[in-house]
C-alpha cells in the first residue's frame, strides 16, 4: 500500500492542494493566498473567500498533481476538509473532491482540521508523539485538546470570547497595521518593550483552563483611546507608543497561551505538548512556550511555520490515517462550520 494522498484545503482565505505519501512524505504542496483580495477589508470577507476559491481549486489541484509528477490513477485516495470553517469556502472544497473521487473511483476521506492541525504538529517527527496535550491556536480557534492519536482528540478547554488571531487582527487594526494582523504586530513588537504596559491576563478563577482575549483587546483599545472608547482611535504616527502598545499586547496574549496550555498539561500529566494552527508561527510564543515547557520537564512541539497555517500537506497526512483505518466517507458527505 504506498498510500498516495490528495489532499484539498478551502476552509477559509487559502485555497490549496497536496499530495502525501504515507502520511509523511510530502510531494508536493500548492497554495492560492487570498490575503490581497481581503487586507482592503481588514479582515476575511465569506463571500469574496468563496468565489475566489471556487476560481481557483481546480487550477491548484492540477499544480499540486504536476509537482507531485503524479496523475489521478497514481492516487489511492483523496482528502478533503469538510468542517470547521466558512461553509461556503468548505463546499467548493468538498464538491470538488467528492467530483474528483467519484470519477476516478477512489475512496473519499473527510477531514476536521483542527485535528488536521494537531497531525500536521507531529507529522515531521520520527516518532509519533501521543498521547499528548495539544494547543490550536489560530485565527478563528484557541482550544486545548487531550490528543491520544492521530484520530483521537478530546477538547478540554477553549477560548470564552475571541480567538488569539482574532484579538491580534483586531488590534493591528487600531494600531493602523496591516492584514492579516499576527505578523503585522510581531514585526512593530521587535521595535518596543514588552514589559511597558501592564495589560491584563486572563486567569479562571475555578482553576480550570480557559483562554479570553476580549477583556485584552478591550484594554489596548482604552489604552488608545482613553476612556472614551466611542472616540476615534488616534492615527498611527500619532500614537507614541506603538510599538510598546505592540509588544506588551504580543506578550500578554503569550503569558496567557503558556500559562494555561503548561498547566492544563502538568494537571494531565502530559509530558508533551504540540501547538499548532497560523498563530504558532510567532516567535515570541514559540521562544517562550519551549523555554517555560523544558523548565518543567515537558517537551514543546511545534510544526514548520510553513505547516502552521492552513495547508494541505496536513488533509492529506491525516487522510492517510483515515485511509489506514478505512473510514471511508459516504458520497453524501456534506461541510460543516462547525468543530466535530
């Protein structure tokens, strides 16, 4: 069985395709960015992400197939996410590969890609790391998952309000950066102190974990625009202290992804945490999570920044632990915008 994966992606802004052998090798890896067609809006636009991606799927499903040097009857399978996103990105997704497996007669897998994200963490390690804890961290998701395989996750925590990527578009907004806003503050974040400001941290009072990031954002937005927070937020080079307000932003929302994410894992007895999702490529949280993880004995794992946000390397290695465990989807499969 060499297990020859295609893998399609169009849960949200990025349109891709790839194709894995044996859950691991990648052969190749397309991706369309909508990032242009959305930065005039400061933020993902449903209807625009949809149409672009119903331009662009089978043009980068076809690059994906000529970088691989493979053709359709070289597949043994196709992988397609089908939940949790914008549903109407999801469907040009799904009906394209449910047209595509239907026609060449292969075995269709339905992929969740906050699990796709937790595999994609793991699936550049020798060894298989579950059971673990797992942290998605992203524009739309911030949860804590109990992951004892592949195809095994519990959630166990999660954000009450905003997710983390949420808060950073949000506040890149009112610092007048651009979009999408996680690398925006990351890059000002170098040029201040993050020990300027003293924004809050979220911490549950019940001691079970938990993540919020609007009291947060509420505060940067204060802090901006003083008490008045129906006033207009000052323009960039008006606000003096950009870069602090950036930096001591980026922490807070660092002290409050590590903090809880080490100690859910020290009450799971985790010896092992993956962080995955588009906000795992920060480097003040990569940086942080692994020198607070090896203090107490825990191994932090993060995939390539190139595997963190959406990809179809990561549809495509978990459809292959689908292929391997026959759950074959039935030809009615349909897209959800909803977690499983």
């Amino acid at each position: 069985m060499s297990g020859i994966v295609l893998g399609i992606e169009s849960s949200c802004d990025e349109t891709a395709a790839a194709v894995v052998r044996a859950g691991r090798e990648v052969l190749s890896s397309a991706v369309h960015s909508q990032i242009e067609e959305h930065a005039v809006y400061g933020g993902v636009v449903p209807e625009i992400a949809g149409r672009s991606h119903l331009r662009k799927i089978l043009p980068v499903i076809d690059r994906a197939l000529d970088e691989a040097a493979v053709s359709i009857g070289d597949l043994d399978a196709v992988a397609v996410t089908t939940r949790p996103g914008l549903i109407g990105s999801l469907l040009v997704g799904t009906s394209a590969a449910k047209g595509l497996a239907w026609a060449a007669g292969l075995p269709l897998f339905g992929v969740d890609h906050i699990e796709a994200h937790v595999y994609a963490a793991g699936m550049e390690r020798e060894r298989p790391p579950y059971p673990c804890l797992a942290l998605v961290v992203s524009g739309g998701h911030t949860a804590l998952y109990r992951s004892l395989s592949p195809l095994e996750h519990e959630r166990i925590a999660s954000t009450l309000d905003d997710a983390a990527g949420e808060a950073f578009d949000k506040v890149a907004w009112l610092l007048g950066l651009g979009y999408p806003g996680g690398p925006a503050i990351s890059a000002l974040a170098r040029e201040g102190r993050a020990d300027a400001i003293d924004f809050p941290r979220y911490r549950a009072r019940d001691g079970e974990p938990a993540f919020s990031f609007s009291g947060l954002k509420t505060a940067v937005l204060y802090h901006l625009r003083g008490q008045d927070a129906l006033a207009p937020t000052p323009p960039p080079e008006e606000i003096c202290d950009r870069a602090d307000v950036a930096a001591s932003f980026e922490q807070a929302v660092v002290d409050c992804l590590v903090g809880e994410t080490l100690r859910a894992a020290e009450r799971e007895g985790s010896s092992c945490v993956l962080v995955a999702g588009g906000v795992a490529c920060n480097r003040r949280l990569r940086e942080q999570m692994a020198a607070c993880a090896g203090e107490r004995g825990i191994e932090a794992i993060f995939p390539s920044p190139e595997y963190c946000t959406d990809n179809a390397v990561m549809i495509a290695g978990l459809g292959y632990e689908l292929y391997k465990a026959q759950r074959v989807a039935a030809w009615d499969l349909d897209a959800s915008p909803d977690y499983s």
